[in-house]
C-alpha cells in the first residue's frame, strides 16, 4: 500500500516537460548536476559529506541551414570554458563532415552525456585512458576533423574516421587518429569497435640535470562496445586495451592515492557491463535501476594490480527534465597505483 502511495505522489508531482529557447533556427538549452556526496574519508577513516555542484552547463544550436549546423557548448562550473565548439554539414546520408572541438569517437560510454547515464561515474578504464592521459585521452575533446556517415542496409553501418590534436598552447602536444564502426546485427544488438593511434613527444632528463630530450613515441587502443536492448532491460559490455599512455613519475603526494603513473609502453585493459531495467511507474514518471560491475589493470606487467569497482544506481526521472539518482560504489580489489573511497551519492539533474 505505502509503494502505491509512494508512486502516486510522483506521478503527482511529476510536472510537464520544460523547452529550450527556439527561435529561427536557434536554440539554447541549459542543464546542471547538483551532488551530495558521502564517502570514506580514505586518510582518517571517517565518513565526510559534501555538497558539489557537478556541472552546469549552457549549449547552443544554430541551424544555418537544413544541411548545416554550428553547436557551441560552454562549462559554467569553475569558470567559463568551451567544451564543444564545432560546425557539422551533413552532405550526404554516406557523409558527414565535422570540424573543431569535439569527443573523438572512442567509446560508447564516453560519446554518451553525462546527464543521461544511468551510472553517474564512468569508471576507471575510462577516467585513466578514454578521458585523460598525461598525453591526452585517447576519446576525450580535442581539436579536429572527422568524416562520418550511415548506411541503412539489412545491418545499419555507423562509420566514424578522424584526426585531432590539442590546443597548440597547450604545454604536451599529441595527435590522435581515431576510427569507430558501429553495426546494428539486427533489432535491440548494436556491436561497435573503435582504434586510437596516438602520436606524442614524451620529454627525458638525466639525473641531475634541467635539460632534457624529447623522444618520439606511438600508443595504440582498441576497444568494443556492445549494446543489447530487450524490451525495458538493457546490456551494455564494454572492454578495451593497448597502450598506457602515462609517464613514469613519483606521486607528488603521498596522501593522494588516485593517481595512475606507468611506464611508457606498459598494457593496460579495461572491461565493465552495465544491467538495466526500466520501470514506467506512469505517463511521465520511470524509475530505472542499474548495476555495474568492471576489471581495470593500468599495468599487465604487474602481478595483482587489477581493480574491481562495482556501482549501482537508482534513476527516477520526472518527465525528460529532472532526474534524482541515488548511487554508491566502491573497489572489492585495488590496483597496486589505485585505490579509491567507497562512495554513496544523491545527485539531482535539471535539463532545461
């Protein structure tokens, strides 16, 4: 009777969905993660709480024409920062060209919004390789040019060929070759493989000395995603693995236990599945439980250096514009270089 009640007072308040401002071709939409969060005081011990606003952002949409489109996407939360900055022409259904600042496409997971994913914390195959490395991540926001296209056969083909660098300001330089082929078997099965090729100078010093010597290396990875949808249940597996794109350095501080330092050309692997379910409680209201479970090694030449994190996750949205998630996580075993707080969170997004 109470769970009756519980519904029935979300569905009440549940309220209509809000619109972006549109308006001849522009539009603008804003959204913002708002996050209480507990965790395991790793240095004392204690359990700590803290209120953290995760994200806030502003994106616009200008449509200068039906084959033409410019997205600029800025980062409230510290300062103000550009994350997208691209234009797209869509010239044929076989291709489309993109330019500027954009995520390479590496990774389901990380090419999905932040707002929408069903397990607010990526995980550590993506926070120590997709996103960022000391040279860049191998999916994350660079500057460059992809050609991109579908072709609606008996298996809908997605295809995704790219090369991007960072800023040229930016103190390390590195460029990325990035493809992706995503294959849709047959209704609710999506299989997609993704490379990165990634060019860096990595800089040497003897001991001792200031002066130091730029070397030339390469790092490589290679990944897959799968995708099963069933109804209201979902699978999402995902795995990858190559090079570590990291240098060899000493942790700057002992007290800082999340750092991933490795030699250059040490393996790394990732592998994590996300399980689903969506329950439609009424018109506007879906709670959607979700459960992840994921084997990270950021250096296959150590032994007993494999991290294994679960999360889950409770997503109630209220129409398309806010979602309230309850999510906690933690390691059943930890990397040799990682460790990381057990962690329970109450986080609120807004979409407007």
């Amino acid at each position: 009777m109470k769970s009756k009640i519980l519904v029935f007072l979300a569905c009440l308040l549940s309220v209509p969905a809000a619109q972006a401002w549109q308006q001849e071709g522009l539009r603008l939409r804003g959204r913002a993660q708002m996050r209480l969060n507990i965790e395991d005081n790793l240095q004392t011990g204690e359990w700590t709480d803290a209120f953290s606003l995760r994200r806030a952002r502003v994106d616009g949409r200008w449509q200068a024409q039906d084959w033409l489109r410019l997205i600029l996407e800025l980062d409230l939360t510290e300062r103000v920062e550009a994350k997208d900055i691209y234009a797209r022409a869509d010239l044929h259904p076989l291709l489309r060209v993109t330019a500027g600042q954009f995520k390479k496409p590496f990774s389901r997971r990380k090419l999905e919004s932040p707002f929408k994913l069903l397990i607010p914390e990526r995980g550590l195959l993506d926070r120590f390789a997709i996103s960022d490395t000391f040279y860049g991540g191998y999916g994350g926001r660079d500057i460059g040019l992809m050609l991109s296209g579908r072709w609606d056969g008996p298996i809908k083909i997605r295809y995704f060929l790219g090369a991007f660098n960072n800023a040229l300001d930016d103190e390390v330089y590195h460029r990325d070759y990035v493809a992706r082929l995503q294959l849709r078997l047959f209704k609710g099965v999506t299989l997609a493989f993704s490379a990165s090729h990634k060019l860096y100078d990595q800089a040497f010093s003897k001991p001792g000395e200031l002066d130091y010597q730029l070397t030339a290396r390469t790092s490589n990875l290679f990944g897959a995603d799968l995708r099963w949808t069933l109804g209201n249940f979902r699978l999402d597996i995902e795995g990858a693995f190559g090079d570590n794109a990291s240098t060899t350095q000493q942790l700057p501080d002992a007290r800082d236990l999340t750092i991933i330092t490795n030699a250059y050309g040490a393996g790394l692997y990732g592998v994590h599945a996300i399980a689903s379910y969506r329950w439609q409680l009424c018109a506007a209201v879906q709670l959607t439980p979700a459960f992840m479970v994921e084997m990270f090694d950021p250096n296959r030449e150590l032994a007993d250096n494999t991290a294994i994190r679960i999360a889950a996750a409770l997503n109630l949205d209220f129409g398309e514009n806010l979602r309230v998630v309850l999510s906690a996580e933690g390691l059943l075993d930890q990397a040799v270089e990682y460790n990381a707080p057990s962690t329970i969170f109450v986080q609120l997004n807004l979409d407007f």
